[in-house]
C-alpha cells in the first residue's frame, strides 16, 4: 500500500476482467468440471477404511505364545498424558518375574498419542489399527487386561512397521 | 359459479402442495450438487437418493426446544420468521405455469391470481420480505444479529431498485403487468424462427435483474447478512427449533421464487419453441408446457447454486457500490435505451 492509501496491483485489470460476468462464467466452467470427478466419500460402513501399519489407533497389549509381554514395569503409566493407563504388579514364577495383576486404560482419557507404546521397554504395548470404539457408560469405557491382550499375529503390521522404523 | 369457486379451491390447494414440495426440491438438489461439486457425496441415505432429507431436518427442527434470550422482545422475536415464511411463499401466486387450458368449458388460468398488477405483486412482497429480516435482527437483542439484520435490510432495499428498473423494460416492451400476458406475448417468433423471449430483446435487464435477484435472496455472492465467519450466523443466531426452520424454508423457498419469475420475464415461462405446429392435443401440449417450464426453473436453479460455490463473497461496500453505482444506472441506462428504440420501431 503506498502512502496516500491507494492499492498498487503489479498488473491493471483487463476490461473483460473488470466486467466480471465473463470471469464468472470461467468460474461456473471450473466448478461444473468438478461435478464429474470422482468423490473421495467412504460409503461408510459398507466401506471401511483401512488405515497404514503406521496409524495410531487404540493400544493394546501384546500376548505372545498365550502370555503377555509385559513385566508391569509402569513407564506406560508414568509417561501417559493424560494419566489414562493403571497398573498393578505381581510376582510370577516365569523367566520375567513379574506380571501385571491388573492392566487398565480409560479410553475416554487416552489421547492415541502412542508415548506409551515409545517407551515400553519390552514391545509389549503398541497402538493396533482400530479406530471404532463405541461404550455406553464411563465404567464400560475402562478396558481392562481381556480386551486389551491381542496375539502377535494380529499385530504384525505394527510391530514390522516398529522394527523399521525405531 | 359452483365451479368457479371449486376450481379456484383447487388451484390453491395445489399450489401450496406446489410451493412446498418444490422448497423441499430446492434444498434436496442445493445439497447434492454442492456435494458433488466439493467432491463427496451428499445426503443419500434418507429416501432415494436423500430427497426426503430436507423433510427429516424439520422435522428434527420441530422437536428442538425453543429458546428465546432473556432481553429479547418476544412478540417480535416471534413474529419476524412467521412474516419471513408468509412472504416468500404467497409471491408464487402470480407466476404463470403453463397457457390458459380449457377445463369443463371455462377458461382456467395456471396461476392463482392473475391480478392486473401482477409483477408490482411479486416487487412488493419481496419489500415486505425485508421486514422479517430487519425485525429478527433487532429484536433478537444480539450485536451480531443486529448488525447482519442491518446489513441484509440495505442490501436488499438497494437491489430491490435495480430490479424493479430492469423490469420497467420488459413491460414497455410487453405493454400489460399481468405475469400471464408478459409470457404470451414472448410466445412470438422474430424474423420467423427466434423466440422472443426477453432475454435475447433486454440482454441487460436480464444481468441486471439476475444480479438483484442474487442479492434480494440473500445468496452468495451477496451472502453477507448470514456470512458465518464474519456475522456467526447473521439474523437467524438466536432462533432455535422451528423459528430456525422457518427461516431456512422462507429462504429456499425465495430462492425457488426468484427462479421462477426470472424463467417468467427472461425465459419465456412456459414456451416451448416450434412445438406448436407439431399438432398435439390440448392436453399433451399442455403438459408439455408445465414441463418446459419446470426444466427452466431447474436450470436457473442450477445456475443459481453453481455460481455460489464460484464466487467468493462480497465486502459490504463493494456490495453497496455494485447496487448504487454499477446496477442503477445500468438500469437506467437500459430504461432510456429501450425507450429510444421503441420510439424509432
């Protein structure tokens, strides 16, 4: 803008511009083309979307050859956010000693963040691929150790997405 | 005269029937289209292809609790959207939607009222119409509301005298105000083979009167009385429920109007050219014309949601400088015109 207030354009209008009926109708051209493409809508839930190995959907525990990974060491815990994750440990006779008695996530607190699933020492908590979560109660929005424990073979995309990229 | 009165019962009857199911038209193909030119799909679960979807929202609307705030004026926060909704849906009772038929030996026209002022009508209602509007605003007890009532009601008055001005035009060629006898005498042929309908005669009253017509129904790219970045939601910020509802018919429904009246002046209504020598009957040839004219109505319609989603909207005093400096004296300029050459044929 100069001094006196007046807008300086690096190039004047044409005339036909200026009419701004025939700009218009470049316009309307422009916007009846777009009608023909393809839309990008899922017909969802007859669509699903499939996310990449890399989306962060819910955390789950992993469960290998029938036990889960975790030694309930509580970082998961101690670096979550939004405080979202309890757990309770426990003594056990196999080789890694402790076990967690009680393992639960409030979902309506977890922000899908995944801090939880950097820092596991052990690769036994990652985020799964499932986005559709749907509770009808607060206490029902607390997942404990049943719905959280998924084999290794249901997760095999994140824990190869994990090895490459970490 | 029994007959007279069924016929005009009848009429009337249809013509809400009309009104109504068209409103609900216009928001259906206003949905999709601007569905897909934003490259996603619209409403298509309710009814086939989501026709019945405009019909759900109100009746979603119906079940809203009504709020009205504290310090607000209630009679007038009650009234404003009962003048919008009255307004918009009595200006179709002049439109013409086919040629005079012949019904159990009377002549009936397709029009409710053939009044002889008829397009002053159509002018009239359309300044009532800003009552609704500058009422809501005001009485609403809102700033905002305030402001976008304010605004809309200048916007409209300003436009309102381009349109009439570019009217004065195809009544000086048509000599009559009745709406019936504009669309006959379009139903004319020059130099035997182009149809006289006006836009091809008053190119500029056509603009002009296109251009006010945006403007009067308060459509991009005029749309600055309910701009939701600028003003939240304009004059209808406080209405909740049915009142919301009724603003968004009166709206659809002026839309639909406006359609309608600019097919009646510009278009030729009804006309269907070369169709009359093809030796149909009464009936079918009548047919034929509601058709024809509801096929120009769909495609003023067409144009009317396209350009909204093409233009970026108006500033306030572009808005006000378009309608006083460029629209009137284009008007003018055609009114002298016309007379000019009326005067030399």
């Amino acid at each position: 803008m100069s001094s006196n207030g007046k807008m300086i354009r690096k190039k004047d209008l044409t005339i036909w511009q200026k009419v701004y009926i025939p700009e218009i109708l470049k316009g309307v051209r422009l916007t009846i083309a777009q009608i023909f493409k393809p839309k990008f809508t899922y017909s969802y839930p007859e669509e699903r979307f499939e996310p990449q190995p890399s989306f962060r959907g819910r955390p789950v525990l992993v469960e290998e050859n029938g036990i889960e990974r975790c030694v309930a060491c509580g970082l998961c815990s101690r670096v979550c956010p939004s405080l979202a994750i309890e757990v309770q440990a426990s003594e056990t006779g196999l080789e890694k000693e402790r076990y967690p008695v009680k393992f639960e996530i409030n979902m309506v607190r977890c922000i899908f963040c995944g801090f939880c699933e950097e820092v596991c020492p052990e690769e036994a908590i990652v985020m799964s691929k499932e986005y559709e979560l749907v509770f009808t109660s607060q206490e029902e929005a607390v997942f404990g150790k049943d719905r959280l424990l998924k084999s290794t073979e249901e997760l095999k995309d994140r824990l190869e997405f994990l090895r490459q990229h970490r | 005269m029994e007959t007279l009165f069924l016929v005009a019962v009848i009429k009337f009857v249809l013509y809400v029937a009309v009104v109504l199911v068209a409103v609900i038209l216009v928001g259906w193909i206003e949905r999709r289209l601007s569905a897909f030119i934003q490259n996603r799909l619209g409403p298509n679960r309710v009814g086939p292809y989501g026709s019945l979807q405009i019909l759900i929202d109100v009746v979603k609307l119906l079940l809203k609790e009504d709020i009205v705030p504290k310090n607000a004026y209630k009679p007038v926060h009650d009234l404003a959207p009962i003048i919008s909704i009255a307004v918009a849906l009595s200006t179709f009772a002049v439109v013409p939607i086919g040629n005079t038929i012949e019904l159990f030996g009377h002549e009936v026209k397709l029009m409710i009222a053939s009044v002889d002022v008829g397009i002053l009508y159509m002018l009239s209602m359309t300044s009532l119409g800003v009552y609704g509007v500058t009422l809501a605003g005001w009485s609403s007890n809102n700033k905002y509301s305030l402001l976008g009532g304010l605004r809309s009601s200048a916007q409209m008055i300003s436009y309102e005298l381009s349109m009439g001005l570019s009217v004065i035009g195809v009544l000086m060629i048509s000599g009559t105000l009745r709406l019936d006898q504009i669309v006959v005498h379009q139903a004319r042929y020059l130099g035997g083979w182009l149809p006289a309908w006006n836009i091809f005669l008053q190119p500029v009253a056509f603009i002009t009167f296109l251009v006010a017509a945006f403007a009067e129904t308060n459509r991009l790219p005029f749309d600055l009385p309910e701009a939701e970045p600028e003003l939240v939601a304009g004059y209808h910020t406080e209405y909740t429920g049915l009142k919301f509802g009724l603003f968004m018919l009166a709206e659809y429904s002026n839309v639909f109007t406006a359609c309608a009246v600019i097919t009646t002046l510009f278009l030729g209504g009804w006309h269907l050219p070369y169709v009359e020598n093809l030796g149909l009957t009464a009936l079918a040839l009548s047919i034929l014309q509601v058709l024809t004219f509801c096929v120009k109505v769909t495609l003023v319609l067409l144009f009317f949601i396209v350009v909204r989603w093409t233009i970026p909207r108006f500033r306030y005093d572009q808005l006000m400088n378009l309608g006083w400096k460029v629209m009137l004296p284009l008007a003018l300029a055609n009114v002298l015109v016309t007379g000019f050459v009326l005067l030399l044929i």
